[in-house]
C-alpha cells in the first residue's frame, strides 16, 4: 500500500504542475513566473485555481470518508446532508435577485448550505440521529431545495445559462480572495473529522460495541455531520457542488487496500485531491478555449467505478 501512496502522490505532484502549464491560454511554462515575464499573470491565476482544486479534493475526499463510516453507508456522500442543495438555491437566488459579485454569491451560497444543515440535523434529531433518519431526512430535503431552485431558473429563463453552469461546478471564476476566505473553516473542518477518526474507528467493529465501548453513536453522527458541514460548505459555495469525489474518493483509497478508517481517510484525502485536480484539467482542455463543468468530468469516471465496484463486490460494507 505505501507503494501504491508513493505513485498516488509523483501523479499528484505531475497533476499540479500540468494544472499550472495547461489551459485555454495555452502551454506556460512555470518557471517562467520567476523570470517575471507577460506569463506570470496566467501562472498566479493558474496558481490559485490548482490551490483551490487542492483544496476541494482533499476536503471533499476527507468528508465522505467520515461520512460513510458514521452512516455505515458506502453510498453516501457530504451532500447527503442538504449543502449541495442548500447552497444551489442559495447561489441561484442570488444570481436572480442580481447580487452577481462573486462575494455575495459566495455568501448566499454558504449561507443556503448551512440553513439546509440546520434543518436537516434539527429533523434528523427527532428521529435519534440514526443512520437511516440522515440519510432520509438529507434526501427529502435535497429534492426540496432542488424543486426550488429549479423553480427559480425556470421562472428567470435569462439568468438561465448562469445559474447552471454554476450548478455543475466549476473552478473558472474563483478568486484569491475568495478561496483564503474558505481555507480557515475547511481546514478546521477536516481537523475536526482527524480529530473524530478514532472514534469513528470504533464504530467499524459495530454500533452494540462502540456504545459498550462509551462511544455515543448518535453524538459521534452529529458531530461527524457538523464536522463534514463545516468543511463542504465553504467549497460548495467557492466552486459550487462537484459530484462524486466524495463519494468515489474513498472507496478508490479501499482498492488501492486501505483497511483501517484512519487509511482510509487518508487515502480519501489524497484521492480526492488527485481526482478534483485531474477533473479540472480536462475542464479546461477538453474543449479549449471553452470549460466543461467539473460535475460532468467527474460523473465521467465516477459513474463507471460505482458500476464497477458495483458488479465486483467492492463497495459492500
């Protein structure tokens, strides 16, 4: 396994240096930056863009992981608990509304995300916080926060075009300020699910003996959910929702023989980093000088690893 780490990771580092010399401006060469040359402009854009897709992959990856692991459900993904489509009408109603600064939808973004959460973990409660009470409640709602925002494309046809690119994801738009904004709440927020891999371990051996253990189930999916909201929802709202890394990222780091949660959070890190950054690079320069939205590179390969690991057996608890 520390053989196939050590590939993950020369791919990784190939895949950054390729997100910074490739792009619809075409083949840079980064060490041009240091020359100060009329390049340096693409390569700090460049710069910020690999930085962010770092990022996101690494968040996303880490939250999925931590979330497979408290529902007990290898098909489960950081959405599952309303950001994606909190955040979508949130970004949406922004763009219809006209608070088009990329400030301001970042804030709406992040603040529909969070309500979709608050509401999702209130209902959830209800219910005992169990695994099937999450997974329900986030689907209900997700639908919910979807017919809405599809409402409000549809009844603002010329806001439209906007509206969707935005919703398939993309990294075309995000700024450095922006991004530093994000990186302190993400960051705690994947430091809170290393902090919770411990416990998270222990839920692997069975809810009966993690609670005979002292390990309260119900806290441990809570905290696990606020950890992984934390997280999510300032990239849902930088580069808005990117399917399936979450989802994928983890169970790519089980095929490549992670076994303990602990390995596989890593691995899902690191994954996901490599799964986002590779997504961007055929973004770019698949239909150059035009972007695909990163939702679709991803459902790309995504789509046929869950078939095949579907049909192999793999993703079986």
């Amino acid at each position: 396994m520390r053989l196939t780490y050590l590939a993950s990771l020369a791919a990784l580092a190939a895949a950054c240096l390729l997100s910074l010399s490739l792009g619809p401006a075409g083949l840079v060469n980064p060490l041009s930056y240091l020359e100060g040359g009329p390049e340096r402009g693409i390569i700090e854009y460049r710069a910020v863009r690999t930085s962010a897709l770092l990022l996101i992959g690494v968040s996303l990856g880490a939250a999925g992981a931590a979330m497979q692991q408290a529902l007990r459900n290898p098909l489960v993904d950081p959405y599952i608990v309303g950001l994606s489509s909190g955040a979508s009408l949130g970004s949406v109603a922004a763009i219809v509304y006209g608070l088009t600064l990329p400030p301001l939808i970042h804030a709406s973004a992040f603040a529909g995300g969070l309500l979709a959460f608050g509401a999702v973990l209130a209902t959830s409660a209800v219910a005992g916080l169990t695994g099937y009470s999450l997974i329900v409640v986030g689907v209900a709602y997700s639908y919910l926060f979807s017919s809405a925002t599809l409402l409000l494309i549809l009844y603002s046809p010329e806001k439209a075009a906007s509206s969707l690119f935005w919703l398939m994801g993309s990294a075309a738009y995000i700024e450095r300020g922006l991004l530093a904004a994000s990186i302190p709440l993400t960051l705690a927020g994947v430091a809170a699910v290393a902090a919770l891999s411990k416990a998270l371990e222990v839920l692997s051996l069975g809810e009966e003996y993690a609670e005979g253990l002292g390990v309260s189930v119900a806290r441990l999916r809570a905290a696990v959910a606020v950890a992984a909201a934390l997280t999510v929802a300032p990239l849902v709202a930088l580069a808005g929702p990117i399917g399936f890394i979450g989802l994928t990222a983890p169970w790519v780091a089980r095929l490549a023989g992670a076994r303990r949660f602990q390995e596989v959070l890593a691995g899902a890190a690191l994954y996901g980093a490599l799964l986002a950054l590779t997504a961007d690079i055929i973004a770019r320069v698949a239909l150059a000088p035009r972007e695909v939205p990163l939702t679709i590179v991803t459902s790309l390969f995504g789509a046929p690893l869950l078939v095949y690991l579907s049909v192999r057996g793999g993703g079986r608890w």
